[in-house]
C-alpha cells in the first residue's frame, strides 16, 4: 500500500507549493496591484494545473518502473517530447469526456432507480419533495461510486500510453491482434509503433 509513497508525495507537494504561492497572491487582490495579482494568480492556477496532468503520466512511469519521482519525471518528459504522435493522441484523448458522461448516466439511473424505490415504499403519503430528495442522494452516490470506478479505465489508459509509447513492440509480440488494433485505430499509433515522426502534410 505504500509503494512509491514518497514519489507520490514528492508530486504532491509541488503541486502544494503552488497552491501556497497562488493563497498568497490572491490575498494581496484588494490592493491598488489588483490587475497585476489576477494575472499572476492565472498564470499560477495554469502551472498547477499543466504539472498535475504531468504528474498523472509520471506517477504512471513510478507506478510501472518503480522508479524516483525525479527519475520518472525526466523519463516522461523524454518520452512525451521525443515521441511526436504521442502528444497528438493525448490531445485528443476523449476519455476523460466519456467517463464523466458515465458518471452522469449513473447519476441518473441511480437516482431513478432511487425515486422509484421511495415511491414503492412509500406509494402517495409522503409530499413529492421527499421522494426527489430520495432520488437525488441515490444519484449522488451512484456518481460516486462510478466516477471511483471509471477512475480506474482512466489510469489504465494513461498505463497504456505509457507502455506503448516505451515499448510498443511488447504489445506486438505478447498481443499481436490488440497490436493492429490499436495501430489501425489512428495513423499516429502507428507512427509511434514504427518510431517514425508525424507527417506534417
């Protein structure tokens, strides 16, 4: 359970010191720098957040290796710069738009499923109020348990990126059908396979 704690809590804490410095910048908002404090702290929110996208694919590379933080984050940086097609694919990686419609969807089955049990139970003798309520803690925690869910396919796919971009090959030999189709789902897939770079045309 405490494997690469301390890569992880390394990660954390830039992403901690951030927050500390952007804390302070917005504190000093009322005063006659106003404008000058909202472009700092906008710059600040924009470093954590390209940091904590980063660390998601370093904390992957830990996870993997079983290597530093540092070490991890050099690699993936390597990895992610070195290697054309793979920034295309993650720019449009679509999944963290299908896990949050997955976790809406829960939302809404979960919470009619919710109101309908509210309702069977207590048929006409409670005001309606009472059974949206019902229906809508339902949801919340349908929404809950399935974004911890999706949170998984969500890490597993950024595994994967990392695997394939590192060693595509492995994936070849050991899974040769998911292999083609993977590479012929997008033309940068193969690109990355064959360590080629992206035609620009």
């Amino acid at each position: 359970m405490t494997t690469s704690f301390g890569s992880v809590a390394f990660g954390s804490l830039i992403v901690a010191i951030l927050e500390a410095l952007r804390a302070i910048v917005e504190s000093q908002r009322n005063s006659n720098n106003g404008i000058l404090v909202c472009v700092v702290a906008c710059l600040l929110e924009c470093i954590k957040r390209l940091i904590e996208w980063f660390n998601k694919y370093a904390y992957a590379h830990v996870g993997i290796y079983g290597t530093s933080f540092i070490e991890s984050a050099k690699n993936t940086w390597k990895l992610l710069t070195s290697i054309q097609g793979l920034l295309a694919i993650i720019n449009d990686d679509l999944t963290s738009n299908a896990l949050i419609c997955g976790s809406f969807l829960a939302f809404l089955i979960g919470g009619g499923i919710s109101f309908g049990i509210g309702y069977a139970w207590y048929g006409s003798s409670q005001p309606s109020e009472a059974y949206v309520a019902v229906g809508v803690i339902g949801g919340i925690i349908a929404l809950v348990l399935c974004f911890q869910i999706l949170y998984c396919v969500a890490s597993s796919i950024i595994c994967m990126f990392v695997c394939f971009a590192e060693d595509p090959n492995a994936l070849k030999i050991n899974h040769p059908e998911e292999y083609t189709a993977v590479t012929g789902a997008k033309p940068e897939m193969e690109t990355i396979a064959n360590g080629g770079e992206l035609s620009h045309d």
